[in-house]
C-alpha cells in the first residue's frame, strides 16, 4: 500500500495539467474515429477506453498507451461483460432466479475469465439497480425487486469478477451501477426522473451498492437520473455525502455514457464547460465519452474555478486502481489465451446448471409436465421455438447465435429419435407479417400435444427498450388462442427480459415455463425441464402483475390506513380501502413463486428467540417434506414484519433464503440465524436503527405464502 502510495506521488509529481485530465477522461475509439482516438491516447489524453473487444485490438491501443505517450500510462479497458462474455449465461434477473449467490458468483467468475483472457480490464457490472417496474426494460439486467436479495446477488458477483488467479494474470475490476436509484424512473421509461424519499433511497435502492463496496468492487457508475431534481452525475449529496463520507468508499467514479454532457438538457448546466464543473464538484472523476472534462477541465482550473487538488484527488483514484490490478507491471495480453480459455467444455457445462436453476415453472395444471419421453409426436410452435440470437439476451455483445441451442435443437437432442417434431413457426415476433394461424392450429391437431415457445425478442428488453404493453408482442397472443383453441393440451415456454402480463395465458394454458433469455444454453435446458431430466426449482424475484394498471405492483408494500382485507375484488362492498374497482390487488404471480415437479410442505414452524437483543440474532426453523415423488429443491424464504415502527414499515421484508434439496420423502429442518442488526432500516432520524418492539415472521415458499409465528426485539 505504502509503495503504491509513493508511487502514484511520484506520477503525479511529472504529469502536466493536460496529462491529469487525460487519467480522467474515458473514450471510445468507434465514435472517436480510429486515428482520432489513437492520437488521443499518444498525447496522453485518455486514461481508460471502452467497447473495444478482442486482446489484438486492446493490445494495439495498449501499446500506444504505454510505448508512445509521454509518461507510457497504461489504459484501463472496460466493456459491459454483464451476463458473460461469450459463454453467455442467463440474463441476470433470471440469474436471481437462482437464488444462489454461490452459482452466480461462479458464472461472473467464469465472465471474467474470459473477458479478461481477452484484454479487458474493467467490466461495467454488476448492475445492481432494484426495480419494481417490470415496463422498465433494464429489469432484465438486475436482480429484481427486493434489496436483500438484491445484496447478496451484488457480493455474488463482485466476488466472481474479482477474486481469483485469472489465467490472464491480471485482474479485473468490476463497477456495480446505475449509482443510484436508476431503477425507480418514472412510468417505467428509461432515463426518466426519478424523485423518491431520501428514506426509500437509504433503505431501497443504496444497500445492494454498499454491498458491492463491502465486497470490494473498486469502482462505481453514476447514473443518467435524477434524483428529487439533482441529477446523479452532478449529485454530491450522492457522490460525497454518501458514497465518501459515510461509506469511506475510495475508489472511482465513472460517469454513465455521455451523462456530464446530459446535464445541458437536464437543465441543470447552460454549457458543457458548467456540466464538467458541477461533475467534478460532485465528484465524478472519470467522464466516459462526453469529452466535458477534456475539453473544459483545464480551462476551469486556471480561472479558479474548480480546486487543481479536486483534480489531483481524481487522479490518484485512477492510478491506484491502474496499479491494483497489474497493469503497470502487465500492460498486454497474451493474444493466444482467449482462444484457449472462451467457451470452454466446463463453462458451458455451467451455464447449463445456471439456466436450468433459472428458469421458472409458473403453472402445471393436471401434472401436464414432465412430458412423457415415448411421445409419438409434438408440435413446437412459435416465433421463438428455433431461435438462436434471441436467447443470448439483451447484452451479448461478443456471443454469437452460432453458440447458442434452440428449443428445437435442445428437444431434439434429449427426445427419442422416434418422436417426430413438428415445427412451425405461426408468427413473426413483432407482428410484421401475416401470421399463419392455421398452420400452427394444423400442427398442434397432428401432434396432439403442442409447445409454445413465444415471448419478446432481446431487442425488447434492456437499456431504452421500455414497454408500455407488457403482453405478448405480435400476433403472439392471437396465436396461443388459436393453438389453445384446437383442444390440445398445450404448454407454453415464455422467453422474455421482464415479468409479462398474461392472465389469459395464466388462466387457459395448463402449463407455463417462464424461461427468459436465458443464454447459450437455452434449448437445452428448456427439453431437459420439459422431459423432466431436471426439476424446476427457480422462483421469481419480481411480481408479475395482472395488468399495467397495478405497477409498480411488489410484495414489500406499506399496509397504508386503510389495507384491504384478505384477497380478492372487493370494491363494491368495501368502497373505502386501498383497492382497485375492477382489479384485485395481489399480482397474478408473487415474488418467490415457483413450482417443482415435486410438491413440498412447510410444517412446525419454531421461533427459538421469541425475544432478542438488539445484538443477538433472531433464530427461527422449520420442517420442510419433499412430499412428492421426485428429488428437487426448493428455496425456503423467511419473511419478518416489524409491526410498529418509528415509521411506516413494509408489511413483509425478506431477511433470509436457503436452497434445500430435499429426496421423495424427506423431511429437513430448516434453521434460520438473523443477526438483528440486520431489521433496522431509516427510521424518523433519518438513521439506520432496529427498534425494538414486536415482528411478525414467516417461513414460506413465496412472499404470500408461509407458515407465521411472531418475536420481540428487546432494547
Ligand atoms: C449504459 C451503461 C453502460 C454504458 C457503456 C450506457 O448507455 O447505461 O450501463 O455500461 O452505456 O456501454
């Protein structure tokens, strides 16, 4: 540490005002232009790059960095590695669906293997942002609505992308973002404002971040939001109050793409120059691409303007983190590696574990799946049944629809080679041609049994995809009509970014797969669910609503004064409670729902701490019976309600989760250890604290469901 230290003194001691700003801005070479950018990176007027991929590439800019420029600093490369690099897994709000920090820490770890074998440096993930606005297409990129799990799936994958001997020798930082409360815009459309309570804030949206700091993530992106009127990459209640000095995080802040230059028409900075001067006042010390700082930085310091030592503070940050991962001492990389590291038997052997954990049975009327393997005949049927891009999710990047496994493809792999697969298409994804129902209607009559896989595209979700429809886009929904209409039994895999909306579906297909965008491994994990090679166990970690009238729609609500009682429309006969006249209030699917092929029951719940201490820790069990016929997992949640609080609390707050894998039979207790430091939150001093006083606590398969029991918090 101590010789790091001097060491970046002693850099900073030789650099010119020019060669400091350099350290803090971040370009990106295709917009730039390639001589452009290479010629900014010779005059020493870039420290970091972005989205350049492959180690030849980065190598040859490295190489500039390091040989050709005054004092041969080398550049930081950072590319979105958000859900693998090319071993794609999963898009990440289905790896929560896992609900196994220690799997998703494998699959980050397995990302930076081969993002880092291939020259990149810094990856912009995780991207921790709890949502519970299932329009927002960036849902798909986070771990959902709830912080707790939220957290845990953050120290998950700092963890992966951080720790351990990378085969490159070098390592690679992660940057959890949007910092903060990207997730709360507005209506669900991206870059929108975002005014929430500075208690929603602290108790919400910041702990997923503080984790990913706990676990040593380096850096931090401020977002594109704003926040109760300060945008976040001008913020300094954000960026020093919080992040700095409370937090003592000393890493770097990295603006989002173009997010200094945004403050213009934000309306909060009449130029680029007063946007670099509220940015770096705020506290960014890196500006991804917006050039406000290149520009403008130097300008700003000879007239007084902004303190050279703000500055010089930036530029530490930069160096420190240049020098903590090796750079210095390994500038490039061994441009042979990548070739022998991506995509490796193991990583994809692992993506399958990791899909297959994450997809989600919704539905299963009559025992309809598992199919029966001797099938004669089976009519795929839909937009997405043969699709190979679509799987790879909404940031893929460098993976390719050639590594990817179709639904047909995974079927036919794992189907006896007698059972003839009848494939048709029915309709594009977005409606732009005229669907052919009754081929679809034909094939699903000659089968007899039909499998529907439909759903969005990956262009459908992710960042400036919102929806304002969250149904079936197309003609997909006509098409489940008119396949369901032929009697078949019909089983439909939905592929999506997001919860949909599909009470129809809910209500007339026996059996539903929810299978996102869930990477590579896609096909093959759906036929081994479907077949029943693997039991499904994952469960959903945001609500699916009824309609888009109830967003946001999530389990952790206020009670209010005047709380609905019990489930269901009640409005004409109760008129005067927090309900809808045409629509219920509880979401058609829960957060923590999930079904197996197995069933399970949760029995003798047992609170062992009815009182604790401020300190102690909150004990409570119960036996949870595999009472079906197959070997599965089921996540078993614990859920507490502080019952009064200084102020108004959640009406249930998850605190705990275990995955139990549980043979036909099998009874297990089930032990929670809550430290009780772990039930505060924001209370009426604006201060994390527990109060002490009485909580309802729950053992259950999902958050509406489970067995109650209650505790004291003594003080
Ligand atoms: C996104 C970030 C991303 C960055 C760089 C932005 O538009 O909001 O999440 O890391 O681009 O690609």
């Amino acid at each position: 540490m101590q010789e790091q230290e001097v060491r970046v003194e002693a850099l900073l001691s030789e650099m010119t005002l020019a060669e400091k700003i350099g350290q803090m801005c971040q370009i990106h070479v295709g917009t730039l232009g390639w001589p452009q950018g290479e010629d900014r990176i010779r005059r020493g007027q870039a420290g970091s790059v972005l989205t350049v991929y492959g180690a030849a590439k980065i190598n040859q800019l490295q190489r500039i960095a390091v040989e050709e420029s005054r004092l041969g600093i080398p550049l930081i490369v950072g590319n979105d590695v958000i859900h693998g690099y090319r071993t794609i897994f999963p898009i990440p709000l289905a790896e929560s669906c896992t609900w196994d920090p220690g799997l998703v820490e494998e699959a980050a770890r397995i990302a930076a293997e081969e993002a880092s074998a291939d020259g990149t440096g810094w990856t912009f993930a995780p991207m921790v942002d709890v949502c519970r606005d299932p329009r927002w297409g960036r849902i798909a990129e986070g771990s959902g609505e709830d912080p707790f799990l939220g957290e845990a799936m953050a120290r998950a994958r700092v963890h992966g992308f951080e720790t351990g001997d990378l085969a490159s020798g070098r390592k690679l930082v992660s940057c959890p973002k949007h910092f903060a409360a990207y997730g709360a815009a507005e209506s669900g459309k991206d870059y929108n404002t975002v005014d929430i309570s500075e208690r929603t804030l602290r108790d919400l949206y910041l702990p997923p971040f503080r984790a990913a700091f706990d676990e040593g993530a380096p850096t931090v992106m401020s977002a594109f939001n704003e926040i109760a009127g300060i945008p976040a990459s001008a913020n300094g209640f954000l960026l020093h109050t919080v992040l700095r000095r409370e937090w003592g995080f000393r890493g770097v802040v990295l603006s989002d793409w173009n997010a200094i230059a945004e403050l213009i028409p934000h309306g909060c900075a009449a130029n680029l120059k007063e946007a670099a001067e509220k940015s770096v006042l705020a506290g960014v010390d890196m500006d991804m691409v917006s050039d406000a700082y290149h520009l403008h930085l130097a300008d700003l310091v000879n007239e007084g303007r902004v303190p050279l030592s703000v500055v010089d503070q930036s530029v530490r940050r930069v160096l420190r983190l240049k020098l903590g991962m090796g750079l210095f001492e390994r500038p490039y990389v061994d441009e042979s590696l990548a070739g022998q590291v991506i995509l490796r038997p193991a990583y994809r052997q692992k993506a399958l574990e990791v899909t297959q954990k994450s997809m989600v049975l919704l539905k299963n009327s009559g025992g309809l799946l598992p199919l029966a393997r001797d099938l004669e005949r089976i009519a795929l049927i839909g937009p997405l049944a043969d699709d190979h891009h679509h799987v790879l999710g909404c940031w893929y990047r460098i993976g390719r629809d050639q590594d990817a496994e179709s639904v047909l493809d995974g079927l036919r792999a794992v189907l006896p080679s007698t059972t003839e697969v009848i494939h048709v298409p029915g309709c594009d994804l977005e409606g732009r041609e005229r669907p052919d129902l009754e081929g679809a209607a034909r094939a699903a009559r000659a089968a007899g049994l039909a499998v529907l896989v439909v759903g969005e595209g990956e262009h459908m979700s992710g960042e400036a995809h919102s929806r304002a429809y969250l149904g079936l886009p197309g003609h997909q929904q006509a098409l489940a009509e008119a396949v369901h209409a032929t009697g078949v039994p019909v089983v439909a895999v939905l592929m999506s970014g997001r919860p949909l909306v599909i009470p129809w579906m809910a209500e007339h297909v026996p059996a539903i797969l929810q299978a996102w965008h869930g990477g590579i491994r896609t096909g093959r994990a759906v036929a081994d669910i479907l077949t029943g090679a693997t039991n499904p166990s994952a469960k959903l970690t945001a609500s699916w609503p009824r309609t888009e009238g109830q967003i946001p729609v999530y389990y952790a609500h206020k009670n209010t004064g005047r709380p609905a009682t019990g489930a269901g429309t009640v409005q004409f006969d109760k008129p005067h409670w927090s309900i809808y006249i045409d629509e219920e209030n509880e979401p058609l699917f829960p957060f923590g729902y999930g079904l197996s092929y197995t069933r399970f029951e949760y029995r003798a719940l047992a609170v062992e701490t009815a009182q604790v201490g401020l300190d102690g820790t909150l004990i409570v069990s119960a036996a949870i019976a595999n009472t079906g016929d197959r070997p599965g997992d089921e996540i078993v949640q614990l859920y507490v309600r502080d019952r009064v609080g200084s102020v108004t609390r959640p009406v249930k707050e998850l605190k705990g989760f275990q995955r139990v894998s549980l043979a036909p039979g099998e009874e297990r207790q089930v032990r929670f250890e809550v430290p009780v430091q772990r039930l505060g939150f924001h209370g009426l001093a604006m201060e994390y604290a527990v109060e002490p006083g009485d909580f309802s606590v729950w053992v259950g398969p999902n958050a509406a469901e489970g067995l109650e029991g209650a505790f004291a918090v003594i003080g």
